[in-house]
C-alpha cells in the first residue's frame, strides 16, 4: 500500500514531539585494541606494511596520523589514503601533492575526487574532464556540477551531455543533474530521472534527484512511490530526496526515526549500528539545512554513544559516525 503524503502538511521546519527515550545499556566495542597516541599507531601501521598484513588499513593509519612520509612513496598515492590526508591533513599534504595531483585527478579515483571539493577541482578542470570522459564515476559527474557555470565552460555541459551511453545508470543520472545545475535548464535533468527512476532501482538514481533540489519537484509522485522501496536504505533515499525537492520533511521524518532509533543493547558485532548510517545522513543533512529544529530525544542515547565511540584503526566508519552525531548534537569535533 502506498505510503500517503498530507495535502496539508507544513512546509516549515519540523518540531519533533518528545516521545520517551530508548534505553541503552551498553555501548559498541568498536575498538580492539584501543590506540593510546600517535607515535604508537604509527609504529603500529608501520609494522603492519612491513609485513604486509592489512596494508590499506596500515596505509590508513599512517595517513590519519599525518604522517607526510607516506606520500614520498609513489606506491602509497592510492585514492582512500589520498582521500584521507586531503580530508585530515589538507594544509600540510597539498604542497606535496601539487605536483601529481593533475595525473592523479585524471585517473578518476572516486575516493580523492569526493575529497578534492570544488575548490581544488576548479583548478584542474581539464583533468576533471578527462577522468568522466575516460573512467565515468559518480563522483566526476558530481564534481563537475558543484563547480557550476562560474569554474566550467560549454565543453563540459556538452561532455555532460553526451556521456557514454553505456556508462552506469547512476553515473547518467549525475551528469544529467549537474548538467542541469551548470546550464540552469533542468527540464532534460527531469526527464531522464523520470525515465530512470521508472525502470532503474530507484536507490541509484535517489540521490542525484536530491541533488536537483526544487528543480526537482516535477519528481515527487516518482519519490513518493519510492518511500515503499521493500530496501530500508531505499527508503531512507526517498525520505532524503523528498524533503530536498519539496522543502518539506514533515511526511518523512516518522520514517526516518524509526529507521535511525536505537534498540535497547548493543554488542559489538552489532552490524545494525552502521546500519543506521543511512538515515543519521538524512536527519543530519535536515539539521544543517535548517530543516530539522530540533534532534529527537530518544535518539540522544544513540547519538552520544557515537559521537564519543574510540576510533579504531581503520576509522572511516567511525569518523563518519562521530561526526553525524555531533552534527545532530550540535556538539563541535574536537580539533
């Protein structure tokens, strides 16, 4: 049965009602062993590449760490260890990293080119253009409609445009929206999600939708139906994409809390913790955006558990995960 929106339902932004809290008893052991500084987990990550054991989360380790040596080594320069020190470490890794950073961007590595931000990638549009050209990502697609009209040129609407027809659905839905974000016509933008979302799984094409913001709002019966998607993280898609095309996440939130609450324990093989990405995504997109007044309470127990959790060696999860909790917190991230 499909899920009804109201008619009626306020545009402005969502109070939530205080419902009682869930009890939480125990928190994740996300970190086994836990690292008690720097200098140790340097020395840690260093001996795992010297025996090559988990060399990416040893890569991982060193790069989180700051540790610039890593980037003297040409074989080190992969996209997630990239991606980290731009994300950690940009001040101090950039001036290394100029030199190759053209080449590197024109290989396409998804990881760095979600690290770059648009204004790193405004001064290598012509690598840009070359890695959606040779080696299509989502995230080239997505880069180049965040610079906008004012860091591209015709060239690139064009190569938006005309993308290779065999390239991914998801990765034509991008280009197709930041065709539209760089030309401001988004009536083709519209069309082709409309057709994709009709005959593709919807979960690759939501997010380009949310991407198009009111320009999007032709969508909304498509979204809509997608709230049914029998996936939860589809769902949690839909429930994005709607309040980003309509301005209203009233008729979503109820969806989401239920996604993201908290069970009574954990443990720490818990896997239905990161599960809840998805939706904390969502509701911290809304509380940045202004969308969400105020966080729900009964997800206060979940959220402090994340946002102090210990990091473990490969931290990415957890990162993220602390960072979406104090987002919806309103706590800072420690320095």
């Amino acid at each position: 049965m499909q899920r009804q929106i109201p008619d009626g339902a306020d545009h402005d932004r969502a109070d939530v009602p205080y419902s009682a809290a869930a009890a939480v008893t125990d928190g994740p052991e996300i970190v086994r062993p836990r690292s008690t500084g720097r200098e140790r987990t340097i020395r840690a990550a260093q001996r795992a590449l010297a025996r090559a054991e988990v060399v990416e989360c040893a890569r991982l380790a060193l790069a989180g760490c700051g540790d610039l040596r890593l980037l003297e080594q040409p074989g080190n320069l992969s996209g997630p260890v990239l991606a980290t020190f731009l994300t950690h470490h940009r001040d101090e890794a950039l001036p290394r990293l100029h030199p190759v950073l053209p080449e590197l961007i024109a290989r396409g590595s998804a990881e760095l080119l979600d690290a770059l931000g648009p204004d790193l990638a405004a001064a290598h549009l012509p690598q840009l253009k070359q890695a959606l050209r040779e080696h299509p990502t989502v995230a080239a697609a997505r880069l180049l409609g965040e610079l906008g009209p004012s860091d591209t040129d015709a060239e690139t609407a064009d190569l938006l445009a005309t993308l290779d027809p065999t390239a991914r659905h998801d990765i034509q839905a991008e280009a197709a929206v930041s065709r539209a974000l760089i030309t401001g016509d988004a009536e083709p933008a519209v069309e082709t999600l409309r057709g994709l979302l009709r005959t593709q799984s919807p979960p690759g094409i939501l997010p380009a939708v949310g991407r198009l913001g009111p320009l999007g709002a032709p969508l909304a019966p498509e979204v809509v139906a997608s709230l049914n998607d029998p996936r939860e993280y589809g769902r949690s898609q839909a429930a994005d994409a709607y309040w980003r095309i309509t301005g209203n996440p009233r008729p979503v939130l109820p969806l989401l809390l239920t996604r993201a609450a908290p069970t009574t324990t954990y443990a720490s093989n818990d896997t239905a913790w990161y599960d809840r990405r998805d939706a904390l995504r969502v509701l911290a997109g809304m509380r940045t955006a202004g969308a969400l007044a105020t966080t729900p309470p009964e997800l206060r127990p979940l959220l402090e558990l994340c946002a102090t959790s210990p990091r473990r060696v490969a931290w990415k999860d957890d990162d993220e995960l602390r960072r979406l909790a104090r987002t919806l917190l309103d706590e800072p991230m420690p320095s």
